[in-house]
C-alpha cells in the first residue's frame, strides 16, 4: 500500500497523525489517510542515511513508552489523549534528538494539513482569489493592496523610495 | 538547436562526446553553459533534477517541494542546532525556488577577497561589465507598487520610523505582478529564473541538456580532467537506470557548496591541501513572526520587496520572506488544536528573517555511501548576532503595530510588547535552543590565489587539476551578507569569457 513506509511505521506515523493534526471542535476534516501518503511520498525522497534513520526514530517513539512515560503500553495504541501528553513530552525535551524527530514528522504533516482546500479556506489563505485578482493582464495593473500601492507610489513619486542600484548598502558613501 | 533530455527518452547506456561538460543548470552552471554555447562552443549540461516548467508548477506544497527541492526540503546541516538547508534540484537549480533577489557583491566583501585571499583581478571595477551583462540577461529590476502586500508598508514605515536604512529589492523579474509563490516556481514565468532565460540560450545555441543525470565522478588523466561518469536516473525512484560517459575537453562543476566537494572527494580530486569542503559558510538565519490586530495578509503580494540594509556592515541582514501557510505551521511550537488556534491568525500574521554573515567555519564530507553531509557549528559572534538580530527584528515588529512576537527560541517563546524586548539577553537562551534555517553556503571550494589557502584559482580554476573549473556558491571565499544569486552568476560569466579568450589553451 506504501512506497516508503512499512506497516508497522505506517501505524506510528498514523498514531503520530492523529496527534499533530491541527483541529478543533466541530472541525476534524477526515484526511489523516492523505496526510499519511504526502508522509510517505516524502519519505521516499529523504537522502539515505536519514532513510535509516528514521525508523529507528520511530521506533524509539512507539516503545519510548516504557523509558519515558513509564508505561507497557506502546505508543500507537495509547488514548488520544495520553499519546498528546507523551508527544508534548518529546517537543518539551532537553535532548534535541527527540524534539527534531516530532519537528520532522510534523513538518511533512503539516504540508499536507495547510495544503488542503477546506483548511486553507478555514484560516483565509484565499490563494486563488489573489491570483485571479491580480492577474487580469499581464503587466501588474491591480495593486495587491489599494493602502500599500497608494503609499508606495507616493514614495515613487516624490523621489523618497531610496536608489534602485544593485549595489546593497548606503549608495550615497560610494558617490561621495 | 540543441535539446533536452529527460530520462524516460533514454533507453540504454550512453557515450558523449563535446567540448565542455557542465554539471549542474543553476546560476552558475546555467550562466557559464549559455555563455559558452553562445560563442560557438559545444556544451553539454548535466542536471541531477528532473525538467519541469512553469505548467508543471504547484502551490500545493506536497507537490512542489519533492518535485523542486533536493531531498524533498529535508536536508540538514549537522550541529546544535542543525540548520535546515533548501536547495532546488531541478533544471535552473535554486534559481527556480529563490526569492529573485539580486545584489552585486558588495564593494568591502570584494576588497576583502583581494586583501585576504589575494584575488587581485576581482574588483568592483573588473566585475562591473559582468554585472551589467546578468542583469541584462536576467531582467533585474526593482518591483514595481502594485506588487507589494500590506505587511511591506507597515514594515518600511516601521523601519523609517525607527531611522534604519531599508533598501527596495531588485530582483530578476518581468512583470512580476506579486503572486508570492516564488518557493514553488514561478507559475507565471514571471521570475526570470535559470531555467527561462539562460537555459532556453544554451540550448537555442546548440547545448544539449540531460535532466535526472548525476555526475558520479570526473575523469582525470595526468592533472588534466578529461571527462564525467554519470547517471541516468529513474525520475521516480532515483535509482540509476543507465550509465552515461562523457569524454570533454574541459569540465566545469556547478553542483553547488555542498554536493560540489562530495563529487570532487568521491573523484579523488584536488584535495592535495585538504581544502575542499572545508571552510563552509552557510549564512544562517532565523525568524520572527508578528501578530497584528488588523488583517496585514502578507502573502499577498511579492516574496520579499525591501530588505533593512542599515547593519549589513555589523553583518546582519532583515528582510520579511513570503511563504506559504505550512512553512509557518511547521515553526510554530504548537500542534494540534493550538497549532490550528495560531494558524487562524494567518492573516495577521508577518513573518520577517534576519540572515547573519558566518565567523565560523563548517565542513562538508562525502559519507562512505556517496552522499554529502554538511556539519556547521555556529560559534559565540553568531550567536551574539542571532540574538541581536532577533531583537531588532522585535523592535520593528511591535514598531510596525505587532501585538505580540513569536520568536525561535524554545526556551523563550514569545514577548508581548516591546519593553519585553530586554527579555532576549536575560532568558541565558543556548545556542542549540535557536530555531535555524538558511539557502545560502559558500566557501567549500574556495577561490585563493594560494593553492594551499584554497581549491580554484581567480578564474575558477582546480589549482591542482587543469580543465576543471568550478563557478557555484562554493567558489566565494567569504560570506557576502546578501542574496549571492548575482555574484555566482557574475563570476561564472567572467569565467566563461576567461575560457573563450584561451579557447586554444583549453579547447580542442
């Protein structure tokens, strides 16, 4: 079923899914499935030494259980709400090793959650709004932003927008 | 006319034959190709990445990033902290997922590479017409009103307010109307990036080009290069497929600060004086995102139009960098509910960067399985800078009306107002605590006129190995305190034109 990820850390990842997920209450959109493949087709593409890496990470994460919680309960099949407080634990630690393995993790996580239509609508990220905006031809007619335009076209105007040089830095020491 | 080649058009084992072998299509491999091609020469480029045009683009993340980026944005410099490191991997290299920001080199950098390295023929006179002869061909030019977000107002009259000098971006753009997807590819082709400018002049003037085709080792007979083994891979899997010879008379590497050592240790080459892959620079730099209680939507409008030059000589560079939600999701501390909770604050969020020159040294191996690793310690001046910089960063975002700052400390995580700011020093933050990231390395093949001191010469030049030139961002010996797209693409047409004036001493 996976490129990358083999049954038993496909089961982390998801555990771990279910966990980094950004929602809230009335607002759950069912797309732990697709995050796990955007985890997985990233996965592929991880250089190797971090190909054999990580699941000895996740490994360490499911029966971390035992050292860190203390429990016999692996990871994945923790309560939701435990397996939060263990996840917390980890992003909290002094050893940056476990706290780069859940910033990893969820990094690809979350390029798939905010990449998701109904989320990025949900925070206002109106993308395609912008594009069809400010695209009507194909030199920039329409200003992004009416206040910012204004106001830089002022600046433009009245010569206060600074030098355009391609030397960076104050212009005016090289002049003088 | 030349053509491109992608790896599901070739069917067996290659052999190649041509005057000068490019590896890598970036801004440097891109700008030397063209410039060869365009004077008559014949030219090969190979390209590890796949070719993808602006149809192929995608603002969706999970598309965009494993198909443009090396490692899928994965790849880490090793240390405390490590630095997440971004680099494009595709025909036009980085240029393709870069802000398009162009600076020359600044004049001081210039005259510290002739004081300290003893590279007397570079300055700022001798590389003007080089300069000039980029942005021509690149289409610099500074961005236009329309094209810039609310969150760049507030900033620069935060920034004028505050009395700092804030420069307009130049960047290499036509047009550019301020769709903010840079870091995807342009989908408009609006950013004139390596692979629709220099790349269409290659090929136009008779260069072939093979995508998905990794340089495994050049080949050197008596101190002279005299071809490349290469890979063709498998665009899914990345595994070889078929294996390409290509008999050259000169080799020019442009694979990169990072991958460039490994190839040249992998080959056995030019590492008399154990200088290649030392000396890493890698321009670290991290960020601050402020809240607003009025709708700023900064990504609505160019990547990045100004930047606050008024500490480049202290070494410190500001400048406010578009990116798409899930870049700000990942550095929030957060998951889960609250992660989502800060997330609905988008649009009234800014998240603005500051870049510190390095003052340290790291160091690029190749491991025994073939890949490159990257190790970078920042030491007590970047700190010291980092931490300065984040707090001037503050100040100019609670000047501009932020309400509150999320910084990338994990011990210290936000400040509510900007009497908070002390706050920075007395927390006792650690190094290995700070959240960093960068785009930039140099250094690892560094140009000295001292073979001992430094892998090329002033032209690019291996000192210890004749027809190998290398013209990426490994060649530039110091940090440059600002974008470097233009400087690699200035030296790398000045090598061009140094090869055509001695085409009898380098070509058959």
């Amino acid at each position: 079923m996976f490129k990358n990820l083999s049954p038993r850390t496909a089961q982390i990842v998801r555990a771990l899914i279910e966990v980094l997920k950004p929602r809230k209450e009335n607002f759950d959109p069912p797309i732990d499935e697709e995050i796990l493949k955007v985890a997985d087709n990233f996965i592929g593409h991880l250089p190797s030494h971090m190909k054999f890496l990580l699941p000895l990470g996740l490994y360490l994460l499911e029966f971390g259980t035992l050292i860190f919680v203390p429990t016999f309960r692996r990871f994945s099949r923790m309560p939701l709400e435990e397996r939060e407080k263990y996840i917390l634990s980890w992003t909290e630690s002094k050893i940056a090793l476990r706290r780069d393995l859940i910033k990893g993790i969820k990094a690809i996580c979350m390029t798939g959650f905010y990449a998701h239509p109904a989320i990025m609508q949900s925070i206002g990220y109106e993308l395609e709004e912008h594009l069809r905006k400010i695209n009507v031809g194909e030199e920039p007619t329409v200003p992004c932003d009416q206040e910012a335009y204004e106001y830089f076209k002022k600046l433009e105007e009245t010569g206060r927008w600074g030098p355009v040089a391609g030397e960076p830095g104050r212009i005016k020491e090289k002049t003088e | 006319m030349g053509q491109i080649f992608t790896s599901d058009q070739i069917t067996k084992d290659i052999e190649e034959r041509c005057q000068v072998c490019v590896i890598g299509s970036g801004a440097g491999g891109g700008a030397i190709a063209a410039e060869l091609a365009e004077n008559g020469i014949e030219v090969l480029i190979l390209e590890e990445g796949g070719y993808y045009t602006s149809k192929d683009f995608s603002s969706d993340p999970a598309k965009a990033i494993p198909m443009l980026y090396r490692d899928a944005g994965t790849s880490v410099i090793l240390g405390s902290p490590s630095i997440i490191f971004s680099e494009g991997r595709c025909v036009g290299g980085s240029t393709v997922i870069n802000g398009g920001m162009c600076w020359r080199t600044p004049e001081r950098v210039l005259k510290r590479w002739q004081f300290e390295f003893g590279l007397k023929d570079i300055t700022p006179k001798t590389m003007e017409p080089f300069f000039e002869k980029v942005e021509e061909r690149i289409n610099v030019a500074p961005q236009a009103p329309e094209s810039l977000s609310k969150a760049e107002m507030l900033i620069h009259q935060a920034v004028t307010k505050l009395g700092y000098l804030i420069r307009r971006n130049r960047r290499n753009q036509k047009n550019c109307t301020g769709e903010g997807l840079c870091v995807f590819g342009c989908p408009t082709d609006r950013k004139q990036s390596v692979l629709i400018t220099y790349i269409p002049r290659a090929i136009n003037n008779g260069a072939r080009l093979y995508a998905d085709c990794k340089a495994v080792k050049i080949l050197a007979k008596n101190g002279r290069a005299v071809g490349v083994l290469a890979h063709i891979l498998d665009r899914e899997t990345g595994k070889k497929k078929y294996k390409m010879k290509i008999q050259a008379d000169l080799v020019i590497v442009a694979g990169g600060a990072i991958q460039t050592p490994a190839l040249l240790l992998g080959s056995r080459l030019g590492n008399a004086f154990k200088q290649v892959g030392k000396n890493f620079l890698c321009h670290p730099n991290t960020k601050v995102i402020g809240i607003f209680d009025q709708e700023v939507r900064y990504w609505a409008g160019v990547h990045q139009g100004h930047q606050v030059h008024e500490f480049l000589e202290e070494g410190l560079l500001f400048a406010l960098g578009g990116v798409h939600p899930s870049l700000v999701a990942i550095s929030l501390p957060s998951f889960g509910k609250k992660n989502l909770e800060m997330m609905e604050l988008w649009n009234y969020m800014i998240v603005g960067g500051v870049l510190v020159d390095d003052t340290t040294y790291g160091r690029v191996m190749r491991a025994p399985w073939g890949s490159a690793l990257a190790f970078y310690q920042i030491d007590h001046i970047e700190y010291e800078r980092l931490l300065r910089g984040v707090a001037i960063l503050s100040e100019i975002m609670f000047t501009a009306g932020a309400r509150k700052v999320l910084l990338p400390f994990f011990s210290l995580q936000e400040l509510n107002s900007i009497d908070e700011i002390p706050k920075i020093y007395d927390y006792k933050i650690k190094p290995s605590e700070i959240e960093l990231l960068t785009v930039h390395a140099f250094g690892t093949t560094r140009m000295c006129a001292n073979p001992r001191r430094g892998v090329v010469d002033q032209w690019g030049e291996c000192h210890e190995v004749s027809r190998l030139f290398i013209v990426d961002g490994g060649i530039i010996p110091t940090s440059l305190g600002v974008n470097p797209q233009e400087t690699i693409m200035a030296l790398a047409t000045r090598t061009g034109q140094y090869i055509l004036e001695n085409k009898s001493k380098y070509l058959s």
